[in-house]
C-alpha cells in the first residue's frame, strides 16, 4: 500500500497536534493512530521538523529540490569533462 505524500506544512501542523494530545496524556501510539501516521514516520517527522514554523520547512524542501538540482548538473559536466579529456588524449 502506498502511503500518502504530505506537505510540510501539514507535517508541521500534525506535529503540534501531537503535541498537544501527549500534553493532554495521551501516548505516542494514541496520538499517531489520531493522526493517522505510523510511530516511525511520527519520529521521522519530529527529528527532521521538530521546533519548525511552517515557513521554515516549506524553504528547507526548497533548498533540498535546488541541492538536487545542483548535484545533478554538477555530474552531468563532470561527466562531459571526463569525455573531453578522453577525446584530447586519443583513446576513443
């Protein structure tokens, strides 16, 4: 079954229900099943949005789509690189 894709935004407004619902004495396994999310992508969440407003997070996969971005297109001309240096050697 494939799961659901969540934004940011709603991460971070699930985190701070969750919150609340273990304020309120709830366990994690409570609050999760109440946020229809499983323990493991609830701890996933709080070490990588714990503490962040929504603003932050919506730029932090913002920079993580530009870093991807990047990584490719610096692969890409390295691989031309490479080719060149093999063409000015001779060995094609």
């Amino acid at each position: 079954m494939k799961g659901k894709k969540h934004s940011a935004e709603q991460i971070i407004r699930k985190l701070r229900e969750a919150d609340g619902m273990l304020a309120a004495g709830k366990t994690i396994g409570q609050a999760c099943q109440a946020l229809e999310v499983s323990e493991q992508t609830f701890h996933r969440w709080r070490n990588q949005y714990g503490g962040m407003k929504a603003e932050e997070a919506k730029r932090l996969k913002e920079l993580e789509t530009e870093n991807k971005r990047l990584k490719k297109l610096l692969a890409e001309a390295e691989l031309d690189k490479a080719i060149l240096k093999e063409a000015l050697q001779g060995n094609f």
